[in-house]
C-alpha cells in the first residue's frame, strides 16, 4: 500500500509530519504490504481500529482512520479499488447511545477562567524567575493566540491598541522558520483578511512596559525574524515541547512531572509535589529538589545523601553583605569569574552571628488545572468572549475564523464593536485582579505586584473590603520544622477554600493554592 500518494499532496509542514507518523506508526505496520486493491473489507477495518484503542487516545485514532479513508477515497476516484473501506457508514442505532459514546471518546472539555490564566502565569513567572513569562501567558490568554503566533510576535507587530499575527513560527524541524498562520488567518485589518487583535488598556501598558524593559537581542537563527518579544533566557525561542515540561506542567498541576530513566546517566524519579517557602507569601518561593510525596500519616522527612533537610532552620545569608565578593545584601554571591554564585561561607558565618536564622514555612502547590495545555488558553479566550456577551462576528475575527452560513456574509466588525470589546475586557481584568488581591495582597512577580499595588489602592479609595493575612475567613497552615528534637509550628493565614484540611494531606501542610497529598497519592 505504500504508494506515491502522500509526495502528491499539497501540505503545510505540520500536516505533512503528522500524516507521516500515521502511515509509519498506524498504518503501514497493519496494511503496508498489500497491494490497495485488496483493501476492500469494512470489518477488517473497523478491527484495525479496535486495536489502536488500545494504545492512541481517540483524536490519534480518529486521524489515523480518516487518513486511510482520504487514500482509499482517492484511489477509488482513480479505479484502483472498488470501494473505500475506511469511509465511515451513515451513523445507526439509537441516539442516546451514540451521543453518551461521542461524550466519552471526546474527553471533558478544558478551559481556563481568568484568575486561573493569571494563576498559571503568575507560577510560571516564580518558577523561572522572570516576568517575561508572566506577559507572555497573560497576552496568550487574552489575546487567544496559538503557540506559533506567540512566539513570532516581534516589535513590528504591536500597534499600540491592537496586535497583527502575520507569521507563525514553525519549530517542526531544525532550523525554525517563520511562515504564514494557520489556514491563512491574518489578523492584520486587511480587508481581505480579520482584524488586528484589539488590546484593552491593560494589555497594551503590559506590553509597552515589557518592550521598554526588554533589551531585544537577535535570535541566533535563520528565521528570518527580529525584535522577537519573547525569547528563552539565552536568547533563542521557546520549544513547546520543553517549555510544557518545565515550567507550564509544575505550574497547572502543582507536580513536577516523572523524569525517565537515561542508561546510564540517571534511574529516573518519580513524580514530585512543587515545594515552596511561604516565608516571603503566597505563592511561595519554588524549592529545589523537591520532597517525595508523602507516604502515609507518619511519613517523615526523607535522610538521604542529597537531599536538602527542609524541616531544619535555614540561614538567610542574602540578609547581611558578602564581605568576599563585595555583595550588597538582597544579592547573590559572585564567583571569581562574576558569575552567580552560593552565599560564601563567611557571609553565611556572618548571618548566623546576627540571628538571621528561621524556620522554612513549608507548603506544596494544589493543582489549577492538571489538564490545561497552553493551547486550551484560545478556547478560555473564547468562552470569556461569550461570556462579556461579544458578538459571534467578532468573536471570530478576533480568533481568525470565518464566520460559517449566511452570518459570515452579512454580519460585519464595527469600530464602536472593537471599542466595546476593550471596554469589557479591561472591567473583566479588572474583576480578575481584585480576585486575585483577595487572596493575596503581593506577589513576588514584579509586574503583577505593581498591578496588585495600584488596584489595592483604588480598592482602598472605594472603600472596598480587603481580605486582609490576619483575616477571620483564612486558615491557618502548618508547617513542621524540628528544633533539639521537639517539633515546631509555623502558621500562616490562606482562604478556607483552596487549602486541603484532610489529616492525611502533605505532612508540612498546604496553603493558597497549595496542595496537601493523601497517603500514596502520585
């Protein structure tokens, strides 16, 4: 069956990968050595499809089957077979029973609201330390743009109130190249094409303060780009697939994922919870390596060679100057080659001697949304547009879809339609930082606490309630240190309804966000 098929069609790059891993993985191991002619049994088929449901969730299979369907479809039109096989029958039997299978092969469907799109940057911002991340997710999710639209987005393309996607970058195969969006879906005002993506205020000062912080360097590829607004910290873009590993799936789950044996190199880890320091607020400073998860109601802190004692006071050597290398406090110790460095023994010395000792306030992460992907970032996009009651018309010109039926003929974008828009998005922000203010008056993100700052004020000056740490409607949090063998109780305050009170949760407890493990739980 392996015929001249596939090098005669037309296909974007990432079709043309994906249609070569069906035919290599699927498709080829089970019909590969048959002439197509002999392709004629639905049943045979249908079997084929039964044994990939056994290893491919349904969005592979389905692929898979409607490839085949395409090829046999084909060679049905030129004579060679004499019916297709893989073409799917006119759907029987009773409805309730097809619609309850379609709602189980189609999966629970995943969005984001927006405190949890500001949750999940917010955390990938403290997970790498920059607030790049922090602008980058936040223009994702409220922007509705793919993966490869983000990642092209250059200086050029920011006008102020609004935001062409022109390009998409296409990392597939080495080097990355910059290429048309998908389906032609050019958001650039041209009449022919949709509409730039209009900014609320809030977004277009976001990205003027993050073009005004950014120091632009080139990309050290031949894309054929420049000025990107979002590059790696070396410089160069983002792969999907490392960045999902770390840091978007510690951010949405609260669990930093399983590592793989590498013979050997390494036997492999399991899963871990993200551990934090409360010390500094929610949601905590990220440490590293993580505990284990907890094992039962007594488990204990792990002993072993390499692996940091948490639950024992901890010395802030950043409080005092290093008198080695001249470090002002708040900064780290450099090395003789100026690069960063641990604190220097003597200034950890010196901490010690002025009482710049404390317990770690111990918590570990409650998942946002163990399922979201940054792709689920353009449906959240869509049904917030639903919500604030956008029209259908510019819903899709803003996701860069055509408008199907006779809507898309006669429904049109107004300017005081865009304008409306901006006005919603921005009180919708607006309505998401004073959630977020609610459960946390800072944030270590730089730019988020700014944001948080001024609204605080603005609350304030309205007489608006502020949830306060000391608050009644916040639990305390407990955290298990050990001092000349008798444990130690460090609380902090957090909302009743994001932390989890069972016996049996993560022996150094939860907090905001945080999450608590049940005995055994991965």
């Amino acid at each position: 069956m392996q015929t001249r098929w596939l090098p005669a069609q037309s296909l974007e790059d990432g079709s043309l990968i994906a249609y070569n891993g069906h035919l290599r993985n699927r498709i080829y191991p089970a019909f590969g050595d048959r002439p197509v002619n002999t392709l004629y049994d639905r049943e045979e088929v249908q079997a084929w499809e039964n044994h990939l449901k056994r290893r491919y969730a349904y969005n592979t299979i389905n692929n898979a089957r409607n490839l085949l369907a395409t090829i046999l479809g084909d060679a049905y039109d030129a004579g060679l077979v004499d019916v297709n096989a893989a073409s799917r029958r006119r759907l029987r039997g009773k409805v309730v029973e097809r619609r309850a299978l379609a709602v189980q092969d189609s999966g629970p469907s995943v969005w984001a609201t927006p405190l949890q799109a500001l949750l999940v940057a917010e955390r990938c911002a403290v997970l790498t330390g920059r607030d790049d991340d922090f602008v980058m997710w936040t223009v994702c999710a409220w922007c509705g743009l793919r993966w490869g639209e983000l990642m092209a987005l250059q200086r050029e393309h920011y006008r102020g109130d609004a935001l062409v996607v022109e390009v998409q970058l296409d990392p597939q195969d080495k080097p990355s190249r910059l290429r048309p969006p998908k389906e032609g879906s050019y958001r650039n005002d041209h009449p022919k094409y949709f509409g730039a993506v209009d900014l609320p205020p809030f977004l277009a000062q976001m990205i003027t303060r993050h073009m005004v912080n950014t120091r632009f360097v080139p990309c050290g590829c031949s894309c054929g780009g420049r000025d990107f607004l979002f590059l790696n910290p070396k410089g160069g873009h983002r792969l999907h697939r490392s960045y999902t590993e770390f840091p978007w799936e510690q951010a949405v789950s609260g669990m930093i994922p399983a590592r793989r044996p590498r013979p050997g190199r390494s036997s492999g880890a399991p899963p871990r919870p993200v551990l934090v320091d409360m010390a500094a607020g929610w949601p905590g400073t990220p440490l590293r390596p993580a505990w284990p998860c907890a094992s039962g109601p007594d488990w204990s802190p792990p002993r072993i060679r390499g692996m940091a004692r948490y639950d024992q006071p901890v010395v802030d050597a950043l409080a005092v100057p290093c008198l080695y290398c001249d470090a002002q406090p708040r900064s780290r110790c450099s090395s003789a080659r100026r690069t960063r460095s641990i604190p220097h023994e003597s200034r950890a010395a010196d901490a010690r001697a002025v009482g710049h000792v404390r317990d770690l306030e111990l918590a570990s992460w409650l998942p946002i949304n163990g399922d979201l992907t940054p792709h689920k970032f353009r449906h959240s996009q869509r049904v917030w547009l639903d919500e604030i009651g956008t029209s259908n018309v510019l819903a899709h010109d803003r996701l860069g879809h055509s408008m199907p039926g006779i809507g898309g003929t006669y429904a049109h974008v107004s300017p005081s339609m865009r304008q409306q828009l901006r006005e919603r998005l921005q009180a919708l922000w607006e309505a998401t930082l004073d959630q977020r203010l609610a459960l946390w008056p800072t944030s270590p993100v730089a730019i988020l606490n700014e944001l948080l700052a001024a609204r605080r004020r603005g609350i304030r000056a309205d007489r608006l309630p502020i949830v306060s740490r000391s608050s009644p409607d916040r639990l305390p949090i407990v955290s298990r240190s050990t001092e000349h063998g008798k444990p130690a109780f460090v609380t902090t305050a957090v909302p009743d309804d994001l932390v989890d009170p069972s016996p049996a949760s993560f022996s150094t407890s939860a907090a905001i966000g945080l999450r608590g493990r049940e005995a055994g739980e991965p």
